[in-house]
C-alpha cells in the first residue's frame, strides 16, 4: 500500500515539475522583444560617448542628452543617428567642466 501512495505521489510530482517548466518556457516565447537599439553610456570628466549596437531587422533612431553640472555650462544633444539592421554607432558629446548625467533616447 505503501508503494503505491510513493509511486502516485512521485508521478505527481514530476507531473507537477512538468507543468511549471512548460508555462515557463511559452510564457518566455510570448515575451515581446526590444524593438530599440541596445546602447552603452560612458562618462569621464566632461565627455560622454554612448555605444548603440541594434540587433533588430528595423532601423533605430538614437540621440545622445548630455546634462552638464553647473548652471553656466550649456546643456548638449547630439545630432539624432539613425541605426539600421546590424549597425553600430559611436555618439559623442561634451561639457566643458563636469557631466550630471547621460542618457540615450530611442525614436
């Protein structure tokens, strides 16, 4: 008797194991990719570069934002870059004392 509940407990618990690993590997596939261009963004002193590689069959727009730290220096965006399939860009943009901050927009 013993065996029996052992054997119907192990079944269902491979039955189980199973289950979630099926709902994991479709809920995975639904999962929508990226559309936008994947990119790096570098400071050092008063220059940013931004890496932007895109994987994807469409064409991506990119643009360097530059925030500079002190109220005088003016604020830097770079010309927008398109990116197409495959592509990789190298954007570049300065301040001319610190960088507050650097980020990359997607069109």
């Amino acid at each position: 008797m013993r065996t029996t509940r052992r054997v119907a407990a192990a079944v269902l618990l491979v039955a189980t194991v199973g289950l979630i690993i099926a709902a994991s590997n479709s809920a995975a596939q639904e999962r929508p990719r990226p559309r936008q261009a994947a990119c790096s963004t570098t400071v050092r002193g008063s220059h940013a570069t931004a890496n932007c590689f895109n994987p994807n069959p469409r064409a991506d727009r990119v643009q360097l934002h530059v925030e500079c730290a002190h109220w005088w220096d003016p604020d830097m965006d770079a010309r927008p870059v398109e990116v197409g399939p495959a592509q990789y860009v190298l954007l570049a943009e300065r301040c001319w004392k610190e960088i507050r901050k650097a980020w990359v927009s997607h069109r």
